[in-house]
C-alpha cells in the first residue's frame, strides 16, 4: 500500500533517495538496518541545523526549548552514574558532566559518534560513548543511576518491550528513567508546520510502523513507531516503573523556530512532545 508523503514529527528532513512511503509491520532488525544508516546521511545537515539552538552542552527536551536546566525531571545529576540512550553528538550527556554527573552516550549512528568527538574537543569536556542499540545495551546489571533519551533511540525501536527491559537491567533499584518523544496524538495529523498540520487525518489508534522504501533498491531506508500513550503506560508499568511525571510543554511565546512539523501555529494549540519521568522499584 503506498502513501502520500505525510511523514510523522520526529522526521524533519526531506529524504535523499526518492523513497515510496508505506505503513506496514517491519521488525527490529529491519527498523535497525535503515535507522543506523538514515541518521549517517543526516547527521552532519541535523547538527549543522539544529547545533546552535541545541547547544554544545545543552540539555533540551524537545522543539518548543524546554531545558532540563527548567524541567528538572533527572534530577541531581552530581556523582551520579548517567547513560543517554540515543545521545547523537552527546549535548545532553555533556550538560550531565558540567553538572557533575558521569554521563555517558549510546547512539546507533557512527556518524553522530564523531560528530559528539567533535564536541569532546571543541568544548573540552569528553563524553565517553558507545555505538549500539537500545534494544541489547552492552553493560552490566545495575550500572547507572539514571538513564535518558531525548527524542532517541525509543520511537525508532520495533521492539520497545525489549529497550524498556534493558534500560530496567542497567538501573540501580530505584534508579530514574526519563524520556521525550513525539506526542502521541500528533501521529493523528500531518506533518505540516502550517495550518493544514491541525487537521486531524489519521487514526490515533492505528499502531502500524510509518516507513520509506528506497525506490532504487527496494531496501527500508526509514522506519519510525507509534504507540499510544496508555501503551507507553503499560510498558513502563510492566517493568517495574512509576511514572511520576508526564510533561506536555507548551510552545513559549516569542519561539519562532520550526523544526519539521514543529512550529508556533501548531505548538500554541496542542502538544507536540511528551517527556516522561518515572523512577524504577527499589
């Protein structure tokens, strides 16, 4: 079945193969063989885009600007043990270590990886990092204090049971777990800045995986998950954490950025990311 090209919020750059947009079921390692290699051939336009307004060792939750610094939904981060799960150029985890944290990155993408080496030496304050999944995360039982991911690695997963269950194995008991993702409900409208982006079109319900195929080679070059927000609520509470917080920032008055379907004319109607703060059973 072939769609228009009516992409979801998270994706904000036009593909560079002409691909053919289908909504279909594509499991984790097909998710993973298209995402790692898509966000190799973005990494240098996202970081290019959007560095500046992220910041070198910011920490921000989404597009309307919400910083951690103002959220405060990890908590104190001093002589804690942190891990991002999708750090791309590890802006996040470099915030975490200027506050005295021990963060550290995971991304899939290699290029992302280099593009945070940048950052280590431009800044002067390393991230260590790791290229792997968030579905097999290569450490220990029990290692960190916190894990977060901010617009990473979580909507881009087949298998979100699994990454939910690792992110629970490397916690401490009582470890805290926070995330940001596209709202829920704007996977009901299409991804336009502009007024045509506040019409509903799409059922909210419908769980199938949004995907761009290479025409050239027929190979998934995209691959990008809904879930509903009692989903999000059921797999947390399946693996033992509390949610304690669900933030649905509001679009600041004043903020004229537009990040992909991201924009004032949408963002001061209704939400267009969620951050959740949820701490594992001790």
């Amino acid at each position: 079945m072939s769609l228009p090209p009516v992409t979801p919020d998270s994706r904000d750059h036009p593909p560079l193969p002409p691909v053919r947009v289908e909504r279909r079921a594509v499991d984790e390692a097909e998710s993973r063989a298209a995402n790692g290699p898509d966000w190799d051939r973005y990494a240098d336009d996202y970081q290019a885009t959007h560095g500046e307004f992220l910041g070198d060792d910011g920490f921000v939750w989404g597009p309307e600007g919400l910083t951690e610094e103002a959220a405060g939904i990890l908590g104190d981060v001093r002589d804690r043990d942190v891990l991002e799960v999708g750090s791309g150029a590890g802006q996040c985890s470099r915030w975490v270590r200027s506050r005295g944290g021990r963060g550290m990155g995971l991304d899939l993408s290699h290029r992302q990886l280099q593009h945070s080496r940048r950052l280590d030496e431009a800044t002067g304050v390393p991230v260590p990092s790791v290229r792997a999944t968030a579905t097999a995360l290569p450490f220990r039982d029990g290692s960190f204090d916190a894990v977060f991911s901010a617009f990473g690695a979580l909507q881009f997963v087949a298998d979100l049971d699994d990454a939910v269950a690792e992110v629970a194995r490397v916690l401490r008991p009582g470890g805290r777990f926070a995330f940001s993702i596209t709202h829920p409900t704007r996977w009901m409208f299409p991804d336009d800045p502009g007024p045509e982006g506040l019409v509903a079109s799409q059922d909210y319900w419908d769980r199938t995986p949004y995907v761009e195929v290479d025409e050239a080679t027929g190979r998934v070059s995209y691959v990008e998950h809904h879930r509903t927000l009692g989903d999000w609520v059921a797999v947390l509470a399946g693996h033992g954490f509390r949610i304690t917080d669900l933030l649905e920032p509001q679009w600041p008055e004043g903020h004229e950025r537009v990040w992909g379907g991201w924009s004032g004319t949408r963002g001061r109607i209704g939400p267009g990311t969620a951050v959740f703060g949820c701490d594992l059973d001790a």
